[in-house]
C-alpha cells in the first residue's frame, strides 16, 4: 500500500495558479486513471483535471472557490488499495453479475484480466456493499449524484444536475449514443417543474391566527458564492470599465438590401440547412474595412505599453452559454468566404455553448462582435474584451416608416452600438470606420468586391 500525492500540475500558457470550480470526487472514491478528479478555472479557461494513476482518495485540498497554486497539494491516493478492493468487488468466476459496474470499475477490472477472476486467477469472495466504498458499488446502490457521473454527458450539464439534484440516470439522451446534450436536460427539468395536481381539500373551520410576526415569502434570501467563470467574467468586466475610458458610438443602418440578399440566399440553401443571419455578412464587411483601419483590429499591452496592431483578423464572437459569457474565436476570419464565416461562427459558438471549446478556440481575439439577437433592443454600451481596442455590437433589425428621396417608405433598419478605447482610437477614426461598416452594409455587394 503506497500515498501518491498528486500537485497541481503546470496547465500551460503562465499559468501560476488556478481555483477549484467542483470537485468530482470526495475521499473514499475509486478513481481509475485518467478518470476527472476536479474541474479548475485558469486565467484563460476551465480545464478538467484527471487523475494520474488508478486508487482510492484519502484527501482533497481546497474547496469551490479555493484558489490553488500550481505545485501545490492538490489530492493525495492511496494506491495499492484500489486493486484490493476491485478485486474483492467482482463476482465469483462463472456467477452472473446482475448489477451494471461503475465505469471506473469496468475499467479496472479490463485491466486485471476480467472474466470474473481475480488478478491470481482465484474466486472472488462475496463482499458486502456496506464494506465497500461508494465508487465500487453498483449503480444503483450510488447517490444520484454519484451514479450521474457515470451518464454519457457534458461538464456543464453535469454541474447543472449536480446543483439541481437531479438524477441523470432518468434523463434519455438524444445525443450521439444517447449522451445527454442541454436540451435533454432542460425539457427533464421543466417537465419535473410542472406541478401535480392536488385533490382538493375539504373545508375547514378557520383556526385562530397566532399572535406575533409572520415570515413572509418575500424575505427569503439565497447567497450564491462568485466562483469559476462567473467570477473570471465579473473580474474582467470590472478591470476593463475601470481601466479603459470607453468611446461608445451608435448608428442606424438600413439594411433593406442587405435583408433581400439574405433571403435570396437562404433560399436557395437545402432542406434543413442553417440559415444565414446577419453576423456572417457583417464579419464579412468588417474584414474589409478593417484594412483601412488597422488600429481597431489591435491589443493594447499594458506590461510593456505597446499597441500591437494585427494584419490578420481573429473574430471574437461573444457568446451566451449555460456558464455565463464566452468569446469563442474565428481565427483568420479575413481568409475566409461568407459561408465559411457563417460555418465557423456557428461551430464555435456551438462548441462555447456545449463546453466542448478548446483553449486555442477561446484565446487571441483582436475584434469582437456582440449580439442580442430578438433581445438587441435599440441601442447598447458593449464593454471592450480587454486587451482589445474595438468591440462591434449589433441591435435589432425591424421594419419602420423612413423618408426616402422625399417620401415615407418602410425600410428595415438596425443600429450598430460599437464601443473603442479611447486611448488609442481617436473619436473620428472610430467614427469613420462605422461609417464605413455601414456603407458596405447598406450595399451588401460591395462586400465581395476586392479591392
């Protein structure tokens, strides 16, 4: 029998320290190696660390919201036990296990040499469950939240069941080989949320209403502690309003034109194919217009006091995901045709969304765009996406009376609210770049029209 102590380990790009998002295992657990010990949120993105080697947790350092230095204790295995224990846990050679392993379980005992043997070769003795640990239990003699980590699913979805206390075990899963994707989870949850009707009572004689105060619903309070990416996005959102003195410029755009040729196009497209909507065309035009722009497509490094302006484009695209604000990256965007945009947009927003997004998808951004959709409203501030100069947001487009060459018309119109660090872009360069933005969106053509 041998302790691992297992450190933080270097999770690359500088990193020097990271907090503890959630903890998938507690001491008593069998892990297999390779098996997510804890989730963990870095200066960049959240990372899922696994475990190194097969055993069994004695301790865990650190709590949710703990912050952990890189080289620092971070959970400590006994080892030996691990073979011990799945050994004694699997059924006499030739009886029929009609209990499902854990995942771990199935894993460890692939690599003992299975067929109801043990690692000798000898039959295993019966074990009680009550003698075992609860990662060596059958699934379904395991809590709901333990037997969930063995469901086919995402990190993000995982947490959400975990924090709601759900089962995923009761969750059918439309995904590939039935793996639960947010909207399983989502239709699960508000089918659960429906109330059962209740028989109804019989009347009774109003009892005499006690003397004192009453606690009123409305008193309650929930305290919900600022961790992982909540606190990174509350964090940067801070420093970038306090340290950068925004320049916000709003104009109304008609994109009567622009809405035609969208149609025209989406009407041509297959059956079931992804429609285009306005932000592959509006990345299309800002990667012309950037050319005669260049320091809006910049990072300010504040360290050296350099302004790093940047021939290539390398889209942010703000995205809304169940774990709160995101900035997936198209990189290259100026390499790349309206349909290769649209393509790429949707893949890595999707992958934001699913927390599927690698660290490379999620860093290097030299120009973001953002947008609410059908909640765009008229006009918005957007907040700078520190270390860059430039932010690009866009409102929602509608249909209203405007005068055209002296008379009413109904045009489709729609404002872009775009916010710049003034410190490096003058009012009137940011000014003249929208100015320009809108142009080539007021006429869509002269979008693909290289110069």
């Amino acid at each position: 029998m041998s302790r691992y102590v297992f450190k933080l380990p270097d999770l690359g790009e500088g990193t020097v320290e990271a907090e503890i998002v959630n903890w998938r295992v507690k001491p008593g657990d069998l892990v297999a190696e390779d098996d997510v010990l804890v989730e963990v949120m870095t200066e960049k993105a959240a990372v899922e660390v696994p475990a190194p080697v097969s055993g069994r947790v004695i301790s865990t350092t650190g709590a949710p919201g703990d912050t952990v230095p890189v080289g620092a204790e971070l959970i400590v295995l006994e080892t030996e036990a691990a073979v011990a224990v799945v050994a004694a846990a699997r059924p006499a050679a030739g009886a029929v296990d009609t209990q499902p392993p854990t995942a771990a379980g199935a894993a460890r005992a692939g690599r003992a040499g299975g067929n109801g043997a043990t690692a000798a070769g000898a039959a295993s003795p019966t074990v009680p469950a009550a003698a075992l640990p609860a990662a060596a239990l059958p699934a379904a003699a395991l809590p709901a939240a333990t037997a969930s980590a063995r469901v086919a699913t995402s990190p993000a979805v995982r947490r959400r069941a975990h924090e709601a206390g759900v089962d995923l075990r009761q969750i059918a899963g439309s995904g590939p080989k039935g793996r639960i994707v947010p909207k399983d989870f989502e239709a699960y949850v508000a089918r659960r949320a429906q109330p059962t009707p209740l028989p109804a009572a019989p009347r009774a004689v109003p009892a005499a209403r006690p003397a004192g105060p009453r606690a009123s619903p409305a008193a309650a309070t929930e305290e919900i502690k600022v961790i992982g990416l909540r606190r990174l996005i509350a964090q940067r959102m801070s420093e970038a309003k306090r340290n950068i003195p925004h320049f916000a410029y709003v104009e109304e755009l008609d994109v009567t034109e622009l809405e035609s040729l969208r149609r025209h196009l989406n009407g041509k497209l297959p059956a079931g194919a992804p429609a285009l909507t306005y932000l592959p065309f509006l990345a299309l035009a800002l990667v012309r217009v950037l050319r005669d722009f260049p320091q809006c497509n910049a990072h300010y490094d504040a360290e050296r006091g350099v302004i790093v302006r940047y021939a290539a484009v390398h889209l942010g695209v703000a995205t809304q995901t169940p774990d709160g604000l995101k900035v997936p990256v198209v990189h290259d965007a100026q390499a790349r045709s309206l349909w290769e945009l649209a393509a790429e947009m949707r893949r890595v927003s999707e992958a934001a969304r699913t927390n599927k997004a690698k660290r490379e998808q999620l860093t290097g951004s030299t120009i973001t765009i953002t947008s609410l959709g059908k909640l765009g409203g008229i006009a918005s501030t957007p907040i700078i996406n520190a270390p860059e100069v430039s932010i690009i947001g866009v409102n929602r487009a509608l249909e209203r009376p405007v005068v055209l060459d002296g008379a009413i018309a109904i045009r489709r119109t729609m404002n872009l609210s775009s916010s710049f660090d003034h410190r490096f872009v003058d009012g009137y360069d940011a000014a003249a770049m929208i100015q320009a933005l809108k142009e080539c969106l007021e006429h869509p053509a002269t979008i693909f029209i290289d110069r």
